[in-house]
C-alpha cells in the first residue's frame, strides 16, 4: 500500500506518467480536477470557487477572505480523505505539498528543460513556440507563488520531495517503473502505527471541514486532534448548547468512533497543521 503524489505542471506529461504508474501498480487514479468536482459536491461549494486553491494564486484580498481558509480546508480534507483509502496515484497542483510525511507515500516532484516541455505544451495545446513557451513560464510563475502563499512550501525545493524526476531523461513507460519500485519499497517500509496516523490526519481534516461549512459553527475557531477514530474538539465558548452542536456534527463524519467537547482556550491552529 502507498499513495504517489505528483506535482502537475504544463509541458511535462505528468497525466500519462501518473496513468501508466497507476496501470502498472493497479492503483486508483485522480486528478485535480476530480478532486474538485468532488469537493465541490460534498461541500455544495461551486467549482469555478475552489480555483482559488488549485489553479491560480490568491490575490492580496483574497487571503484576508475567510471563504479562502474555507474552500482549502474543502479541497484539503476530501485530498486526504483519498489518500487515507491507499493504493492512489494523484496528480494536481498542490497535491505533493497535501501528503503528509508520515511514511505511507512519494511526493515527486517532475522536472524537465524548457525546450523540451515548450514543444509538448505546443502539440498539446497547439500552440506556437513563443506562445508555448510564454505558457510554460507563466504558469510555473503562477504555480510557485500559488504554492507559496497557501502552504508556505518553495515548490522548487528538491527537500519538499522524495524524488525529483527529469521527465525527458528517460521513456515515461521506465519512469513508471521508477515511480512503482519506490512505492513498493514505501509498501514494505511503512507501519501500522504509521497508516493509523494518516488516517487520523485525514480524520481531523474531515471534522474542521464540517465544522467550516456548519452555517453556525463555520466562524468560530477550533482546535482539532485525532487518536485512532476518538476526535477531541477545543475551543473557547464552546458552552450549551454549542457542545452538542458541535458533537452532532462531528458525529456524522464517517470514521469517529468518539467525541470530546472542551470549552477552553487554545493556541493558533494553522489549517495545515497535523
């Protein structure tokens, strides 16, 4: 069992990469855009709003929006709600910097020289060379800076990542190979103890989002903490009826097998946190 995570980027042929890794381990494939349309039905959100964190970089206002927090704890939880069911191949924009570093997966990171990926960007999208290239430029630029002000994370940052692959070094059918060896490798190697914390990850990421899209509760700040399916809930003025407000909600996340309310303080919870 191993979740593969793949940066996605114009010109590099990541799709074909992550569908012929995902044939040759027999793994679940997903792409970004599925994960949106996804997200976008289980939290009745629309579509074209969660762009705001898969696609293009939030402007200065935007960050100060708490929609923005909201649609990313969305995409967040329902990224990790897959990755917690195992054997998944994922390609998106920010998926590598979503998967946690507890041992269960690779988050590779694709590369390639311009040249190369400006001609597959110009077949691809038939585009002229300038253009193509314009392209390329453009949405790394994008990219970078997206990445940056949601997570914090320099995506060029070879540290970031388990593997960094040169996409044009070598046939996509070898890099599959590549990329299923390590995940056999990520299979023997991981633990138990090591899948009950991805699980309790994706577990917490579920609750904050319920307790986010809960027309009464989506404002008030929450700390969240997971062991084993038994969820703990923190925060100040948490009273009656709000702690059975609270409890109801987080009981209808499938996975939780118990539920603690305590009204207390608390110290800043940064959505990413794990």
């Amino acid at each position: 069992m191993a979740i593969i995570a793949i940066t996605q980027h114009v010109g590099m042929r990541g799709a074909d990469l992550a569908r012929l890794t995902a044939e040759r381990l027999g793994y679940r494939l997903l792409t970004s855009e599925q994960l949106v349309a996804a997200t976008s039905r289980a939290y009745n959100v629309p579509a074209e709003a969660l762009a705001i964190v898969d696609e293009r970089r939030p402007t200065f206002w935007m960050r100060f929006k708490t929609d923005t927090g909201r649609f990313t704890a969305f995409f967040r939880a329902m990224v990790l709600k897959e990755m917690a069911r195992d054997q998944l191949v994922v390609i998106g924009r920010s998926v590598a910097q979503i998967l946690p570093e507890l041992g269960c997966g690779l988050r590779v990171r694709l590369s390639g020289p311009l040249k190369e990926r400006t001609s597959v960007a110009a077949a691809e999208e038939k585009l002229t060379s300038a253009l193509a290239e314009a392209r390329v430029r453009d949405y790394d630029r994008e990219v970078r800076a997206r990445i940056q002000t949601l997570f914090g994370i320099d995506i060029d940052d070879p540290s970031s990542y388990n593997l960094v692959l040169n996409v044009f070094a070598v046939p996509l059918e070898s890099s599959a190979a590549l990329l299923a060896c390590f995940a056999g490798e990520v299979d023997r190697a991981a633990t138990a103890e090591q899948w009950d914390r991805m699980r309790d990850v994706a577990l917490v990421a579920e609750v904050r989002a319920a307790l986010l899209s809960h027309p009464k509760l989506g404002n008030a700040p929450f700390r969240v903490q997971c062991s084993k399916g038994a969820v703990q809930v923190v925060g100040l003025g948490i009273v009656p009826p709000w702690d059975d407000m609270v409890g109801e909600v987080v009981r209808r996340v499938k996975g939780v097998k118990s539920v603690q309310v305590l009204n207390q303080d608390m110290p800043p919870d940064p959505w990413q946190a794990y």
